[in-house]
C-alpha cells in the first residue's frame, strides 16, 4: 500500500541521512589532517640533489682529529651523519628529523641557504662557528667571496668554513701555525 510505501522511503532516507552524517564525521577529521601536513610542505622549496648529496665523511673525521668543537652549519641531509658521529663536541644546526624537531623557518633557511638564495649572515645568525658545505653546492662561491669565513678543510665532497667565531679563529690559527691534522684516507671517509 502507498501507506507503507511511505513508510519505508521516510526510514530509508533517515537511514541515508545517518549514513551521510556518519560518513562526513569520519572524513572531516582526514581532510583536516591532510591539509595541515601537506600546509607544512613549502612547494616554493626546490631541493636539488646537489643539496643533499655529497659524503661528509672525511671532513667529520677532520673536525674529529682537530678536537674542534662549537656549532656547525650544515645541510639538512648530512645532519644525522654528523650528530652521530661529532656530538656533543659539535652541535648540528639541523638533521634528518628537521620536519618534527625544528621550526619550519629553520628548514626553509637551510634550504635557502644552500641554495645560495638566503643571506650569508644565515650561519652567523644561527650561532655557527664553522660551516659544512658540498663541494658542488651554489654556496661555495659566496662562501668564498665572504671575507669573514676562512677554508681550513676541503675535500672532493665538502667543504669546511670557521668563522669569525672563537671556535672558528682558533681552527684558522692552526692552519696557520701548519698544525692540522689531515683526516685518515685509511677509512674511505667512514668511521668505524
């Protein structure tokens, strides 16, 4: 009969509605989440594989020989390498957990940084006593150009500044006197 026609269409579109409410409950909470993790993402932020790449190896083994110690700028990709193989001695600017433990500008300027499109006062606004970079990096020649940081290590995959820092003078006056120690080649760059 039209009576339980009526009936029934009326409990099937309750039905609808709940499923609707229900189904809009359970993914309102997954739109929002995916908007705030990919809010995180700057797309603005092109990351070359010259900006990651290279080995760190041989001049962690040189800061390591010379005993330095102080804060070291360096690239996002090197910075697990590093902490683990420099600390406490060394403190990094940044590593591989840069998305959880630093705030997004900290990533951002690192990025930029090495990119050579951010200032070259970065390293010494951060604190840095020296600066790790790659070798093939767009940096390296305003790093070389900027009369406040000295080489005192390079290799075919890095290159290492000191600063106008305490820490930094003290890795120049030793260049100077010829007292560095080269880092052992007997290790490929590897610690044990």
């Amino acid at each position: 009969s039209l009576g339980s026609f009526m009936k029934d269409s009326e409990g099937s579109l309750k039905v609808n509605r709940l499923f609707l409410v229900g189904f809009g409950i359970i993914l309102i909470p997954i739109f929002l989440t995916l908007v705030l993790t990919f809010q995180r993402l700057d797309p603005r932020i092109h990351v070359s594989p010259l900006l990651i790449g290279g080995r760190p190896g041989l001049a962690a083994s040189f800061l390591k020989a010379n005993h330095a110690s102080g804060n070291l700028y360096n690239p996002v990709g090197w910075g697990g390498y590093l902490l683990w193989h420099l600390s406490p001695d060394i403190k990094v600017s940044i590593d591989g957990r840069s998305s959880t433990v630093y705030p997004l500008e900290v990533h951002k300027d690192n990025f930029r940084f090495y990119a050579n499109e951010a200032s070259p006062d970065l390293p010494l606004a951060r604190g840095a006593d020296f600066v790790l970079v790659d070798a093939g990096s767009p940096v390296v020649h305003s790093m070389d150009d900027d009369r406040r940081w000295s080489v005192v290590y390079k290799d075919r995959d890095a290159v290492l500044y000191a600063g106008p820092t305490s820490a930094g003078r003290r890795m120049v006056q030793l260049q100077h006197e010829g007292r560095l120690i080269s880092p052992s080649l007997d290790s490929g760059g590897r610690f044990p």
